[in-house]
C-alpha cells in the first residue's frame, strides 16, 4: 500500500494506508453529525411551513427572506451586534497585541501567570465573566447598555488577538529587529517597518475572529445587555414565539453565514500555520 | 528582573534625531520600562475590569437577601454558601455534574474515532477540507445550533421522521421509557439534551485530540509494528497513552463548558435547573445576586479541581 519510493519521504505520500472500515464508518457518521444540523436550519428557512417544524418541509419559498429584511427590530438588533462587535474588536485587537508583543521573546519572572490571566476569560465558563460584571456594574452602579456589553466582550476577545500575534511572532526571529536596529532603525522604525508588515495578516485573521466571536455571543451577553438587544439575544427570545418562525429560520441561517464565512477568512490567512481555531470561545 | 542583556549592544554613539529617537534610545537601554509600557493597558484591563469584577463578585456572594421583603443588604454572611448544601441545590449541582460528566465521555468516544482518521488516514487537501469541516461547527453560532436542535427534535420533526421511515418507532418509545434517559418526548428527555450538549462541543474535544494524534511520530508506530506489534496492540500501547492528554485537554472544554451553560437546559430537557439557569434565574427574576454569585462559585471550585488534575494527567502541553 505504501507507495513511497518516488518522493522519498514517506510522510509526502499522496495516499496512505486505507482506513479499517470499522474506524472510516465511525469518523464519517461523526462528521455527519456535526454537518446535518446546520443544514436542515438552512433548509428550513426555505420551508413554506409556518409555524411547525414538519419533516419534510411541504414546498420551499424564498418569501420568509423579504419579510424578515423589512423587520426594523431585526434591523436594530444587527446594528447593536454589528457595533457592539466593532468597538470590542478595536480594543481586543489593541490591547492583545500590545501584550503579546510584551510576552514574546522574553522570559521573566510571573510571565506564565499573566498569560494564564489572559486565557482565564474563556477557559472558565461564559457566565461567570457575565454573573461578575453584572455584580461589579451592579456594585458601581452602572447602568447597562452598549458600553457594559462591549467591555465584557472585549474582555473575551483579547485572548483570540493575543493568541494569533503571539503564534505569528514565534515564528518571526529576534535577529531580524536586532539587524533593523543594527541598520540605524530605532525601535518604532524596526516596528513599523519589520515586525507590523509580518504581524499584518496575523492581525486581521485575530480581528475577523474576535468580531466573529463578539456578534455570535450570548451568554455574557444577556448578563451585561440590560434592555439592549443583540441578534442572539433577539434570536433566543424569538424561541418561545411559534408566530414568527419562519422569520427566526431565516435570522437563524443568515447569523449562521455571518459566524462561519468570516472564519473561512481567518483560516485561508493563516493556513500556513493553522493557528487559529483550537483554543475555544 | 533583566534577562535581555545577552544581546549585542550597538548603540555606536548615533547621535539622536528628534523625540522619538530620544524615546527609543531610553527604551532601549530600560527594558524593563518597555515591558512595562507594553503590559501596562492590558494588565490594567484584566486586573480591573475582569479579575476586578470576579473580586465584586465574591464581595457579594456574602450579601444578605431577604426572602419576605426581596432586598439585597450588605451585611456579610455565609448563609448562601451554607444554602449550596441543602437538598434543593445539591441536586442541582449534582444533576450538572453528572451531565458534564456523561457529555465529556460522549464527545471523548464520538470525537476519538474523527481525530484519528483525520490525522493518520488523510493526506493534503483532503485533511485540509476535513479539518476545516470540525473547525466550521465549532464557531458557527452557538445559539443557531440549540436552536437547530429544538427543530431537529420536535415532534414531527426529522428525528421522529426518519425513526418512522425506519420502522424504530418501539425503540425510540422504550428508550424514552426509561427511567433517568427518558422523558414524555425526545425534547424533554435527558437524553435529548445529552444530544444537543455533546452537539455543541464536539468540535472541542476533536480538534485537541487531532492536535495530540499528530504529534506523535511516525517513527514509532512503525517501530511497533517492527517489533511485532499488532494494529490493535500498537494502537493500544503506543498511540492511546500517547494521545490521551489530549483526550484530557478537549475533556477542559466539554467539562467546563457543560457545566456553565444555561441555555440548553432551558431550551431542551426535562425540567429541573442546572446550575446555570439556577444563576440566570437568581439574578434575573428572583433579583438575589448573593445567591447566584454563590452558585457561580461552584463551577469555579469544581473546574480549579479539575484543571489540576488535568495538569498532572499531562493535559497542559496537549493544548
């Protein structure tokens, strides 16, 4: 089976091994599993059914698409994520890339606990970053809103910039600032002329991701929102009514193709290193 | 506290031009002013706003409530932290747990067999489109997928369809008929909220353990198999010790993840709350945020145990 001698090495391949069948049929029924859901949400929003969730759909339209686009509380509540998303991605980008650019290359006492800091917000569970700041909003008398939602969702996605300029600046060697600066660059020359051009890409690809992961958010999101609704929000409290559900279908697959497609983007600009993805929401 | 002095020291005199060189040249020789510079906003952030906010926190998990006037009063007591043992909300716990618990080892046997035919039987783009396709779901919107899960569920539905076209309509009644798994219906089961949980995180045990399964060298397996090793024994003795910090490392985000939310319990299930919707609705309809403060911190002592363990299980260095 192993049709190594023209390469050389083995590992470059093109085909290895076939899989037992027992392991081929376990790994495909467990990619079907992840894929079925998300495409009958897609299908129902094209379900002339109005408001059960009959298997198969009667007939298909397009008409749901129109209605929903004239509902102005969608509209507002895509504007409100759309900001929210925005205002904790500029700050989440700022400050991640300011402490990664701290925390590379150098080693010092109490690092690793800063680091461990930076991950904490998403390796413990969403709500106790939102249960949190509603009890410090609460304590400093703080009424929430646009600001309360963006602050808890920058505090979420500072790890997602800081993780994919820190993986971008791994592979950049110290030498090439030392040569700049050996070359008469001082050091905001050296940044701007060295090290930003290669943390471009890096930087974009953390910005596509953390507004990905700010517009799709909920849980901390309902803890900070106080009356202010974002689509998710909007799309759970759409749950308990049947009257609209062929409006949320539709809200359900465009929010779907609003939090995949920008991932797509962030993988294609780092697939050299496949840095992104793996450290969880 | 200066561990940079190693490198080569070419400040030759360059007379400096202007403030911003002036800025540099004193950057340069201060490191520790520059590390400073640097951390200072971010540092600022997490130790204010978030570890700020966790201190708030547990401040007011030691409020008082009054249950007949419904007022919160700061008057430090412990009566919420002794509430967490009573009957009512040691279910609760208990129920969570065992949830988190049974998701962990679901996701850990359906994300297994994923992980391993991605990482040893696929090659170039087609590990590349295989890999993107876990990566996908992962992040696709976490409230679209509970949401395709009360569709996919509900009576009449394509669960129930498919169950019918099969013929299987007596199995999927018996299973429901048992006792802890079942319920009247697929969405008000444990075991149909077993399914949206696992769902929702099995990309975060795939991808961690895809991660571990890569990383061990071709070298060895080949070794194995030199030394008379069977498949299945190579697997066994080489490649399972091998990747199970992995399997660890995905079993943080199953675990902790499970253990945290407060959506899908509302959504599918049977009733009776999780420690979740029991802070939502804490905070929220009863207005006692001493008490939902006092339940956050149980996720928080749990997951702590948890990730020293998993720290010793080797779990660190798979992530």
């Amino acid at each position: 089976m192993r049709s190594s001698a023209k390469a050389g090495k083995p590992r470059s391949t093109r085909h290895g091994p076939r899989a037992p069948w027992p392991l081929r049929l376990a790994a495909w029924a467990g990619l079907l599993f992840l894929h079925v859901p998300i495409a009958l949400v897609a299908l129902y929003a094209f379900s002339t059914e109005e408001s059960a969730f009959g298997f198969p759909p009667p007939g298909l339209t397009l008409r749901w698409f129109g209605e929903a686009l004239g509902r102005s509380d969608i509209w507002s509540a895509v504007a409100l994520s759309g900001k929210v998303a925005l205002m904790a991605t500029i700050s989440a980008v700022v400050l991640g890339t300011l402490a990664a650019l701290a925390l590379s290359h150098r080693t010092f006492r109490g690092k690793d606990l800063i680091a461990m800091g930076f991950i904490l917000p998403i390796a413990l569970p969403g709500i106790i970053t939102g249960i949190a700041l509603h009890a410090a909003f609460r304590l400093g008398e703080i009424t929430p809103g646009f600001w309360t939602i963006a602050l808890g969702h920058t505090t979420f996605c500072i790890v997602v910039a800081y993780n994919n300029v820190v993986a971008r600046l791994r592979r950049l060697p110290p030498s090439l600032v030392e040569a700049a600066m050996d070359l008469g660059a001082d050091h905001f020359a050296a940044f701007r002329t060295v090290v930003l051009p290669q943390l471009g890409t890096a930087l974009l690809a953390g910005a596509i991701l953390a507004f990905g992961l700010s517009f799709d958010e909920i849980i901390v999101t309902t803890f900070t929102a106080g009356h202010e609704r974002t689509l998710p929000i909007w799309l759970l409290n759409q749950l308990g009514r049947p009257r609209d559900v062929p409006i949320t279908n539709v809200v359900a697959i465009l929010v779907m193709a609003a939090s995949t497609l920008p991932i797509l983007a962030a993988w294609w600009l780092t697939r050299s290193s496949h840095d992104i993805g793996g450290s969880g929401k | 506290m200066t561990t940079e002095d190693a490198q080569p020291a070419h400040q030759r005199g360059a007379a400096p031009r202007g403030a911003l060189r002036r800025i540099s040249t004193v950057l340069f020789r201060r490191r520790l002013l520059a590390l400073w510079l640097l951390l200072t906003p971010p540092m600022l952030w997490l130790g204010v706003v978030y570890l700020g906010s966790l201190l708030a926190m547990l401040w007011q998990s030691a409020y008082s409530f009054d249950d007949f006037s419904m007022v919160v009063t700061p008057e430090l007591t412990l009566a919420n932290y002794r509430a967490l043992f009573h009957g009512v909300n040691l279910d609760i716990i208990v129920r969570t747990v065992a949830m988190a618990a049974a998701v962990t080892v679901g996701s850990a046997l359906i994300g297994f067999p994923v992980a391993y035919y991605i990482a040893r039987y696929t090659r170039g783009a087609v590990k590349g489109v295989l890999y993107a396709s876990v990566m996908l779901p992962m992040w696709a919107s976490y409230i679209v997928k509970a949401y395709a899960w009360t569709v996919i569920l509900a009576q009449g539905g394509v669960v129930y369809w498919v169950v019918n076209l099969l013929g299987l309509r007596e199995v999927l009644d018996g299973v429901l008929a048992l006792p802890v798994v079942g319920g009247s219906s697929l969405s008000t089961s444990n075991l149909g909220r077993f399914l949206v949980f696992t769902y929702v995180w099995l990309p975060f045990m795939i991808l961690p353990i895809y991660a571990a399964i890569e990383r061990v060298p071709e070298s060895l397996l080949q070794a194995s198999a030199d030394l008379g090793a069977r498949p299945w024994q190579t697997f066994r003795t080489v490649i399972l010790p091998l990747t199970f910090p992995g399997v660890v490392a995905g079993s943080i985000f199953t675990f902790s993840l499970t253990l945290g939310d407060y959506i899908i319990p509302q959504l599918v299930g049977p009733p009776g709350y999780f420690i979740g919707t029991m802070v939502n609705t804490q905070q929220g309809s009863v207005g006692n945020l001493p008490m939902a403060a006092a339940f956050t911190v149980v996720p928080i002592v749990i997951i702590g145990g948890y990730l020293a363990l998993a720290r010793r299980l080797g779990a660190f260095d798979a992530l």
